[in-house]
C-alpha cells in the first residue's frame, strides 16, 4: 500500500508553481491542481498522477497567472523593448548566438529523436482493447536467469479446458515457407503463422473480410493481411482474393478465407498471412499435442487471456499444479505469464518481431538528458561570459528604474529567443536521425509518424524546461549587481566563486562527453571480440543452403556428388543447422542417474563427415558410422560433466533417455560455442537421423568461390526446380549473432560526437573570450619578450587542465558503468589502462583544436594593436 509521501504530488514542482503564480490567483488555482490530483490517483494511480500534476503545472507557466511578470507590471511596449533588445544582442554576437543554436539543436535534436523512439518502443501492443489481460506463456527452469518462450500444447490445452479463470488461450507457430506458389509464380512470404482462432479473439485484429470462427477453424484455410493480398493477387475488388489458393512449401494448398487489415508496427505480431493450426495437425510427425508437455519447436508461443479481476499468479499455481503431476517430466520447470504490453523487453523470448530490452531504453533516455544538460551547461559558460560586456547596461537600466524581475524578464526572454530558433532545426535533425534510426538502431519508428498531441506537448515542455534551465542562473546573477560597483568598474565583484563554478560546469560536461568516449571504445572492442573470437569449428568460406525435401537421401547424395565433381567445392555435409545458428533450435529434457533432474541438451542432427567438416575435435569413441542407427548419440563435454563423469571415457556406452527415446553415447567431442558469445555453452547430443536434414553446409575453395556458388545455385535449381533459391555465408551469418550490440554501438557513436562537438563549441567561446579579455595582457608580455610558446600555454594551461581533470572523472564513471555493463556477456573483454590512455589522447587532442587555435590566433596579433589605446 502507498505511504502518505507517495500520495502526494511531486514537492518540488508544486513549490514551483507556488513561486510563479500571482498571490491573487494561487488558492484557488492550487487547490483545483490537489482535488484534480486526488481524483487522479483513484481513477489511474499515482504514478500516472504525478506525471499529470507535472504536466498541468508546466501547462499553467504562461502570462496572466505568473506572479513574477504579471500583465498587471508588463505592458505591451516592454515587452517589445524586451524583443528588441533581444535581437540586437544576438546579431551584435553572432559567435555567440551561433554556438548556442548549434549546440542546442545538436542536443536537443537528439534528445527528441530519442524520446520518440522511446515513446514508440514502449507503446508496444498497449492498443488492444483488453491488453492489462492479455500475457505471454514462458517457461523457467531453476537455476536459470532467463525464461524459454516455447510453450508445450499440453499447457496451453491445460489452461483452455481446466482452468476456469481463463478466458481464452491459444497457441502461434511462425513458419516461414522457402516457397509459396501463387498463381505460377514462385514467391518468398515472410511473416506467416500457424495459428488457432482464439488468438485472434484475444488480439485487436481488424477484418476486411471473414472472422476467427469461419476462417481459420479448419484445415487449408489462410487469412491474408491487405497488402499481402494485393502483392499476390494485385489490387483488390471487393471479395476478389477470397477463395484463391495459395501453394505452401509445396505440401498444402491453402484456400483464401479472409482479409484483414496491416498489423501496427508497433505490435509484436506481424501477420502477413496466417493459416489454420488444424492444417499443421494434418502432419502426422507433428508433435503438439494436448499431451505434450515438454520439447517442441522454438517458434511455438502460446498467449492467455484471463477474465476480469483474476490475478495473474492464481492461474499461473494451478497451472504449475498440473504440470507437477506429468509423472514422465521431472525437469524442476515452472509456467508463468509475462505481460503482454512487457513481452517486448523480453531479452530471452523468441520474438516474432524482434526484441528491444529495457535497460537499453533507460540508456537512451539518461543519454538524452545528458545531451542536454551539456549544451545547457554550454549556455550558461557563454551566458556569463558575454553579460560581463553588458554590465553598463545593465547599471543603467538599473538607474532609469528597472527592477530585478524586469531584468530577469529581458535575459530570458534572449534565452527563449535561441531556443525558439535552435527547435525548429532540432526538429528537423530528430527527424533525420529517426528515418535512419533502423540503420542505427533495432526499432522500426523510421516506419510511423511521430506528429501527434503527445510529441507537441514534448516540444512545448522541453522549450520551457531548457529555457528555465539554461537562463534562470546567468539573468539570475547578473540581475543581482550593484549598479555603482558596475559604474566605478569594481567588476572584481565577479569573485573567483564564480569563476570557479563556471570551472565546475566545465569539467562536468566534459566528464560526459570523456565517459561517452570510453563507452564507445569499450563496446567497440567487445564486437571486435565477438566478431574475432574462436568459436571452436571452422566457419570461413563455407556457403549454408536449405533443402526443401529435407528427408530426400536420393537428393541429397545427388547434390553433394555433383558439386564435389568440381575442384571449386572442397566438401559438403548435411544437418539440421550450422553448429552455431540463431533459429531452429531443438531442445530435450535427459534423463541420467547421475544428472540433475532439470538437465537438458540442444538436439542437432549431423551426417557421417558433419564433424570432419567443421573441425569438431572428438576427444573420445568415435564419430558416426553408415552402419549406425538414430540410437546411438555423440556429446560435448559439458553434456559429460552434467551426468557427473569426471573425462569423457567414461561417458561412452552410457545411456541417456530423452527425446527421441533411449540413446546410446558412443563419443565424445570437445566444448565449443553454438550460442552466441553472450551466453555460456550448452550441452548437446548429436544424432545421425538423415530424415531432418535441413540444411547442406558448402565448402568452398578461396581461390574462385564465385564459380563454386555458380555451381552451387545450378545443381540446386535443377533439384528443387519449385523452390526459392537462398544461401548465406555461415561467417556473415554468425555476426548476426549481434546485431543489436552492433547498431547499438554505432548509434552510442552519434552520442559521443555529439557530445564531443558541443563541448569543443564551448570551449571555442570560452578560450576566445579569455583571449579577448587578455588582449593587453598578451600586447605587454610580447612587449618584454615573452615567446609565442609561452604566450600559447599561458591562455591554455588552464583549460587543458580543466579537460584532465574531467577525464580523471570520466575513468572513473566509465570504468564503472563498462564493468557492470560487460557482467551481461558470458565472454567478454577486460576494461585495461589502454581503453583510458585512447580516450584520454582523443578527448586532449580533440579539446586541443579548438583551445590551441584561438590561444595562437591571439598570441600572434601585434601588441600595438592591442596597447593603442592603453
């Protein structure tokens, strides 16, 4: 239950708004924003309250309610004053003005680019109607981190038909074909599910034509989404693609029974075209059924709707309950539920569209507010500095009689004034940076349109917020001078303190901009050791190819003799997968008296040379033989550990039970990665059972692979003269492995730089106005002989120090941030001196550039210039 202080609305944002409203409106304003609050909190919690709250005090920041600059005290003539003003001094500054649009644009034309991807990626499936009722079925195993999207039939029937609390629960196969054949046309469909009809009872789907109950009830019946069906049948009349037969993987003809509207992008579920699960239940080797509880295929989800006001954990204990009394399984797993609207950010589910996890969204937003806060910090250096040249005019407005709030009003107002210029090129740079945002990053926003009520009311608050941030301090210091200390030009009343906060803000933004350097070498290295690394099986120049009839061994044996008559092809093996792959993965509980009871091995089906091939080292017995039959198995040495064997001898003729029956071990073959290098090494039994031979692995010769894959494509085309022609570099595909660390770390990259930028910017302004300040200080020392050298480490001693000192910092936060980041990967590298000596040379040779250019621009003028009117 929330404590009292959770009940309330945010402190410091009500203190805000008792600061800014006019006395005579502050009551009852105050108390409509508590009761609206109070109201809030019962009808969507407190939390969405707060969020309100803030928003409502931020909307309520404008003429006639503010306290301060009342239309009571500014009239209409001031404020023209006040723009006048305004303009004058940002065209008289132009460096000035320059600097501070450019970073602020910079900052925060990221910044919006980052709220809206986070915005999109969290608004995944939150549009169906009952989505707080809605959630995904995973498995747990104990010991393990993660959780398995697979789901058994036997859970799902389980829930459908004894378990009154549900209201609805079925089950989704993604199956892509390597073929559809529409209208004598060969074709690829990607996105295409099995699926039941309570799913799509479950999940916000709008239909054209047809419904769950007369279009996906039986068998051979498919749903196509609009555009698939104008992109297989051309454009649509009405009813037109109904009753059309689609040709599947050349095993089912599969007749057109409705029509439904594109899925949002932001929806996990991408159907293009959906066919009937009784279809599927038409295979006899298929496998899923109300008694299976255990193995199955990756691809197999299954989703809950629960009724009105049941609480998610009952159903899961009933569910488990169940389980627990399949006699045959004792693999100590559970069932539960994962919030549909949360599924999203499920770092170890399948996905059927693709995963985003959570911390990278946490890492986008504070990358943003960091971005921000260097440019605002940018801001208020240059804003000091350039109010020191307006100290007369600010003593002798002081003198006609302005006041302090006046005086504030004018140095914000020019605040607002870059920030109103620097949104609308911010706007235009967010923009730029979302349609290339799928290059950049994993998220698919490039494919929605940002422009809603939300995305304006983001604009609004963000002007307001960066220009309260960024202009209260320099009109609030420079509005508190004496007007007869300005005018005897006692200006030594710019105390060190200050001059030492503006130090402190500069080594702060440093110390970001430092932290992301070391952020970006660091994630730079550990891809160049997961791209570098050996995986333990040889992956160069082999060519990966499906086959369409996976259980043809005439085929089979015709491919691999035709491409070896060719001096280009140096070997060919068959299996379900390349040792390491990102789909298709088969998995089995084992049974072993000396194994734990949740012990379970990846299943991968090799032909005779499979090992040879790939450079599997056996370590012990022997590999597979013709003469052998699905009963015998080949292990990894992990496998022999998990049974309790202290060397691989003594695993060999041991039996093991699991799928597919009793097996018996006849060698033993050496660790290697089949995961990726994110995660630790599995156990595996390999079978030789030729009848789920998927894939040909190809190798090719380096010296003319292009004629080997000539070959290649030519023998295969003769062979599956009805299928879709597809191969990929087994080392290409491996670095698939990550994608999302890869775009990830180029788009960290975007960060640094910008961050680097923003902060040469700054430095530019603050050395040029040291250099200006010093001007007859420099005339005097090359009057008595000072060197250009020492001239130069006079004016930049100081900044350079500032910049060391910041990366002092920066090592520190990034030595931290990196080492608690690296603990997600299984395999990673160790953050060492030389990833900080690299970043330590960038950021001092980078901050030189503009430090050393204006520090010799001004050492070289000559002094008469600069004592002519001493």
């Amino acid at each position: 239950m929330a404590n009292k202080n959770q009940l309330k609305p945010p402190n410091c944002f009500l203190r805000f708004f008792r600061w800014y409203c006019h006395p005579d409106y502050q009551e009852d304003i105050e108390g409509d924003l508590l009761e609206r609050f109070e109201n809030r909190v019962q009808e969507s919690g407190v939390s969405k309250a707060k969020w309100l709250f803030i928003k409502d005090v931020l909307l309520l920041f404008r003429p006639g309610i503010l306290a301060k600059f009342s239309i009571t005290y500014i009239n209409k003539g001031m404020l023209r004053n006040f723009m006048t003003v305004s303009f004058r001094n940002l065209l008289r500054n132009k460096t000035y003005a320059t600097i501070n649009v450019t970073g602020l644009s910079l900052a925060l034309g990221i910044a919006i680019a980052l709220f809206s991807i986070v915005r999109f990626e969290k608004s995944f499936d939150t549009y169906h109607k009952n989505a707080d009722r809605l959630f995904q079925i995973v498995q747990y195993s104990e010991g393990s981190s993660g959780s398995n999207s697979h789901t058994p039939y036997g859970a799902i029937y389980a829930l459908r038909e004894e378990i009154p609390e549900v209201e609805f629960a079925g089950a989704i196969l993604k199956d892509d074909p390597q073929v559809i054949e529409v209208e004598n046309q060969k074709l690829k469909q990607p996105h295409t599910y099995f699926i039941e009809p309570d799913i799509l009872k479950m999940l916000d789907v709008d239909w054209i034509y047809g419904s769950p109950e007369t279009s996906l009830s039986g068998p051979y019946q498919a749903v196509l989404d609009v555009e698939t069906a104008e992109r297989l049948f051309g454009d649509l009349k009405k009813e037109s693609a109904l009753g059309k037969v689609i040709s599947y993987d050349n095993k089912y003809d599969m007749k057109v029974s409705g029509i439904v509207q594109k899925s949002p992008t932001n929806s996990e579920f991408q159907f293009k075209m959906l066919l009937s699960m009784a279809t599927r239940r038409q295979d006899p080797k298929w496998y899923e059924t109300s008694a299976n509880w255990e193995g199955g295929h990756s691809w197999h989800h299954g989703y809950v709707q629960l009724k009105e006001g049941v609480r998610k954990e009952v159903v899961e204990e009933k569910l488990n309950k169940i389980y627990a009394v399949q006699d045959q399984y004792h693999h100590r797993k559970s069932f539960g539920f994962v919030d549909l609207k949360y599924a999203h950010f499920n770092q170890y589910n399948d996905s059927y569209n693709y995963d985003t996890p959570a911390w990278l969204l946490g890492t986008l937003t504070y990358v943003g507010l960091f971005l921000i806060l260097i440019a605002c910090i940018n801001f208020i250096n240059l804003a000091t500095i350039q109010a020191t040249h307006r100290y007369k005019e600010i003593a002798i407005r002081k003198v006609m009689g302005s006041s302090r709030n006046f005086l504030i009003g004018q140095f914000m107002i020019e605040t607002g004034l870059i920030v109103a210029v620097s949104m609308p090129l911010a706007v235009l740079l967010a923009q730029i940076i979302i349609n290339a945002s799928d290059r950049l990053l994993t998220t698919q926003i490039a494919h929605v349109s940002i422009w809603d009520v939300n995305f304006f009311l983001f604009l609004l608050g963000s002007g307001i917020a960066i220009t309260l941030l960024a202009g209260f301090y320099p009109a609030f210091i420079f509005s508190r001078f004496r007007p007869i200390r300005i005018l005897r030009s006692k200006l030594s009343t710019l105390s060190s303190r200050k001059v030492t906060l503006r130090h402190v803000m500069v080594i702060s933004q440093f110390v970001i901009a430092q932290t992301l350097v070391i952020i970006i070498i660091v994630s730079t290295k550990q891809m160049r050791h997961f791209y570098s690394a050996d995986l333990g099986f040889n992956q160069e120049a082999i060519v990966t190819v499906n086959m369409p009839e996976k259980g043809n061994k005439e085929k089979r044996e015709r491919l691999r003799s035709q491409l070896l008559r060719h001096p280009e092809i140096l070997e060919v093996t068959f299996g379900l997968t390349a040792p390491a792959t990102r789909t298709d993965q088969w998995w089995s509980g084992i049974k072993h008296p000396g194994a734990p009871e949740d012990f379970g091995c990846r299943i991968q089906f090799v032909d005779n040379n499979y090992l040879d091939f790939y450079g599997l080292e056996l370590i012990a017995g022997r590999g597979f033989l013709p003469s052998d039959t699905g009963r015998h198995t080949i292990v990894n040495e992990l496998a022999v550990r998990e049974m309790g064997f202290t060397n691989a001898e003594e695993a060999l003729g041991e039996v093991i039970e699991g799928w597919p029956g009793r097996l018996s071990i006849i060698g033993v073959i050496k660790d290697f990665h089949s995961q990726s290098l994110k995660d630790d090494i599995v156990a595996h039994a390999y079978l030789n059972n030729s009848w789920n031979f998927k894939t040909a692995s190809i190798k090719l010769s380096p010296h003319n692979m292009q004629k080997g894959m000539e070959h290649i494509e030519a023998y295969w085309s003769q062979l599956f003269p009805k299928n879709y022609f597809e191969f990929q570099f087994l080392s290409e595909d491996l670095k698939r492995f990550y994608e999302s660390e890869r775009k990830f770390s180029n788009f960290l990259g975007l960060f640094a730089i910008a961050g680097i930028l923003i902060g040469i910017m700054g430095l530019y302004g603050l050395i040029n106005f040291v250099c200006i300040s010093k001007t007859k200080e420099i005339g005097i020392r090359k009057v008595l002989g000072s060197t250009l050298t020492g001239i130069v480490v006079t004016l930049s001693g100081g900044f350079f120090k500032l910049v060391l000192i910041a990366f002092i910092f920066a090592s520190a936060l990034g030595w931290y941030l990196m080492d608690s980041f690296l603990q997600n990967y299984a395999y990673r590298i160790t953050v060492g001196w030389e990833i900080f000596a690299l970043a330590a040379l960038i950021s001092v040779g980078v901050a030189s550039i503009p430090i050393s250019s204006q520090a010799v621009k001004a050492a070289v003028r000559n002094p008469v210039d600069a004592l002519r009117n001493e």
